[in-house]
C-alpha cells in the first residue's frame, strides 16, 4: 500500500468516525471511544504528511519573489 493509498485510507475512516460521532450527538449518547480513535488516526494522518525543515525551507525560498 502506498503512502497516498495509506493517507486515503486514513481520511474515509474519519469521515466515517465523523459520522459516528455527529449521529451520537444527536442521539444524547457519549462519544468518548469514537472521539479518540478519531485523534489517533489524525495523529496517523499528521504524521505520514509531515514535511522536513529542509524542504519546507525550499518551497519558501521559491516561492517568494525575489524580483520584486
């Protein structure tokens, strides 16, 4: 499975977790187990997205105009 196969993944079981929780919450019922799990699979997520200092130090250094 590929990274952005993995990430895909990661967002459909949010959504459904998502879905979960905001039928709970109309029900009156508690969340905690779903509010949980939904921060895990976003740390999953933050994590198999992040982006090294050096290369967020390149897009900024082309990204800006230097001309101007």
């Amino acid at each position: 499975m590929s990274q952005t196969q993995y990430l895909k993944m990661l967002e459909r079981e949010i959504q459904k977790i998502n879905k979960k929780i905001d039928f709970k919450i109309l029900q009156g019922q508690d969340y905690k187990r779903e509010a949980r799990d939904h921060k895990l699979l976003l740390k999953k997520v933050r994590y198999n997205s992040r982006v090294s200092l050096m290369n967020k130090l390149v897009i900024l250094f082309f990204r800006t105009n230097i001309y101007a």
